[in-house]
C-alpha cells in the first residue's frame, strides 16, 4: 500500500499544495518551522481521523480562514481509493466521494504507522500513554474497538456523575449496579482484545530486539507483561464492587480496565526504572517495529510508515539497519538536513517558507545543476507568516 498524492487546502501553513509521493521512501527536509510535520500530520489526519498534535481540529485550519480540506488518494493492493477530510464547524470524512457517517468508517482504509522522537514517552512516562499507544493500534486495524472504547468511556462518564450526585445530593448507592454491570461487560470485551495484542507483542519483540542490539557486548532478553485488575466480567465487577466507597469519596471511578498498563522489561528490570537513555530509545524502536511486524501481518500488506524528525534519533549505522529492515513499506520521512546517504533512490522534497522544490531519485536526474534539473516541480505557496 501506498498514498500517491496528497492535496492540502488551507491546513496549517499550506494554502494550495499538491505533493506527489513514490512508492518508497520520500524524505521531506528544510529547516525547521517551514510546515515538514504539517504534511505527516495531514496523513495522520486522513488515516485516523485527527490529528497526533492536538486535539481541537481548529488549529489545524490555517489562521487566515475558516475552513481546511485535505485529499489523500492511495493504492493498496487490491484497490484504489480517496480519502478527503473537511475540517470546519464539523470534521467530515468522504471515501471516493461519499460522505461517511461516522470518523471510524475511515480508520483501517489506509494504515499506518508513526515514529517521532516523543515516542519514548510510550517507555518513560505512566500507562495513560501506553494504553493510548496500544489502543491505537488496535483501532487501526479493527474499527469496532474505537467504538467500544468510546461506548466504555461514556458509561464511565454517567459513572462517575453519577457517584458525584450519591456524594453531594444523597442519591442512592444501589442505582451504581446498572453502570457497574454495563462497565463490567465492555471491559471483558476491551480485555480481551488487549490480551490478543500484548499476546501478539510477546511473541516478537525480543527477536526483533536482538536483531536490532546484536553489536551490543550484552545479550538483552526483552519481554512485556500486560497488567490489568480483571481477566473476566465477574473479577471486573468485583473489583468495582470492592473501590465503590472510595469511589463515591472522590467522586471517580478509579478501578477498571480504563487504568490498564503494560511494562516493558530487559533482563527482567523495568525498562523505565533501570534502562539507559539508549536503552529505552532502542525499546521504543523496537516496539514500534513489533507493531509493524504485527500490522503487516494482520492486513496482509506492508503498511506506510510517518518518521517525523526520528532519524535524528538514530546514528548513521543504526539508520541504515533500520532503512534496511522497512524496505518493502512506503516512508515518509521528515528531517532538518537532507539525509543523502541513506538512500540515493529516494524522492526528496526541499521545504521553505514559500516554495517547495520536488528532487526525484538519482537515476531519474539529468545532468544539469542539481537545482535545475528537469523532473523538478515548484510550487508556490500564498500564505504568509
């Protein structure tokens, strides 16, 4: 699969931008601030429905107007589609032309998969941005789940109302039993497909982590455990039923699988206890290969992958592994300098303030000076800083 062109109307810093894509990899440099992100954004936009930077889908339209548009047209394997995304007063989503009902509809119809330097927060930081990670992996690749996280997240909502009402306005207790029950039943459903994944995870990662340290002068066994306070409706229940009173003291819900977390171990230590900075950042390379691993295998095909200023994060002999390892996906990369070396049959993109400039692979150049040769498009952009 991969995404042939994008056409961004009024989004972020573009006006009128059309950029075309190579069945490859595509690496858009220039200095920063000059909308290198915004373009990966975009994509993200089309493929998940929002964006990975915000969200309120009005900082995605440019400051000067109202309304932002952007059409991702794409080719899989067995089809061809066109995803346009319409931000405004409302977020719509049209696939070939027809408007979609719901963000989900869109989810699954072009897959893919970012890195980004704040992707070490996944190890670092607490389970709210590992179950993000996780849940949004799933949502990728069955739309269902993100329409259960969200049915799970509004019982919640009525929950936790609700125990402010029994707090402050004497309402009875026993009126929790029909929100406990509903929360029990989509939390069996949300374990489950968690369990499947993690399951899915263990299986991989600590081959696909050696192969990425085997230089090292340490062997570095990898393993992640998924931890949860329920494996079935009943210990779900139980557990609502044993915090209730303290629930109803602070007024939130603070047992469910809405607190769930997986750790990450090496050689039996927590990752992000007793790891080093290069550890935890090759624990996160390593994830993030694992849920290709895992998405490519689910789809049947190699998804696309967003490398939004990561590079930077690698050295040059850990970059060429990497570049390596993903050679069959479409990349999109973006980067402060033009990394020349990596590949010399990648498509290069030169970002500025007002003008983009399109230099194809090396065997599609002429000899004429590099900024003039022919195959080069400019295009002009209105906007203004």
């Amino acid at each position: 699969m991969y995404i042939k062109k994008i056409t961004l109307e009024n989004f972020r810093n573009y006006i009128n931008q059309i950029i075309e894509l190579e069945d490859g990899i595509n690496i858009i440099y220039g200095n920063n601030a000059q909308g290198k992100t915004n373009i990966i954004e975009s994509i993200f936009l089309c493929s998940l429905g929002k964006s990975f930077r915000t969200n309120k889908d009005k900082e995605l339209i440019n400051f000067e107007n109202e309304e932002a548009k952007v059409t991702l047209e794409y080719k899989r394997s067995d089809r061809e589609g066109v995803i346009k995304a319409e931000l405004g007063d409302k977020k719509n989503f049209y696939i070939n032309g027809v408007k979609q009902n719901k963000v989900s509809d869109i989810i699954g119809k072009v897959n893919v998969i970012i890195f980004t330097p704040d992707n070490i927060e996944i190890v670092k930081d607490g389970p709210q941005k590992r179950r993000k990670f996780l849940d949004m992996m799933i949502s990728s690749l069955k739309p269902n789940y993100l329409h259960l996280l969200n049915t799970y997240n509004q019982a919640l909502e009525q929950r936790n109302n609700y125990l402010k009402q029994i707090k402050f306005e004497g309402k009875k207790e026993e009126m929790l039993d029909i929100w406990d029950e509903q929360l029990s039943e989509f939390s069996l459903k949300i374990f489950e497909y968690r369990k499947k994944y993690i399951d899915k995870f263990s299986e991989k990662i600590d081959n696909i982590h050696k192969s990425i340290t085997k230089s090292g002068k340490l062997e570095e066994n990898l393993e992640i455990r998924y931890i949860s306070n329920g494996k079935d409706k009943e210990s779900f229940l139980e557990a609502l039923n044993k915090s209730r009173k303290i629930d109803i003291k602070r007024g939130f819900t603070a047992t469910g699988i809405h607190r769930d977390d997986f750790l990450i171990y090496i050689n039996k230590r927590p990752v992000a206890i007793y790891g080093s900075q290069g550890q935890q950042r090759t624990t996160v390379l390593t994830l993030k290969l694992t849920e290709l691993e895992i998405v490519k295998e689910e789809i049947g095909e190699s998804p696309i992958l967003l490398l939004d200023d990561f590079m930077s994060e690698l050295d040059e002999k850990r970059r060429k592994s990497f570049i390596e390892s993903i050679e069959e996906n479409q990349v999109i990369i973006t980067c402060t300098d033009d990394i020349e070396n990596l590949n010399t049959k990648a498509k290069r993109i030169y970002v500025e303030a007002r003008k983009m400039l399109i230099l194809l692979p090396k065997e599609k150049r002429t000899r004429r000076k590099k900024w003039k040769n022919l195959n080069m498009s400019i295009m002009q952009n209105k906007y203004k800083y």
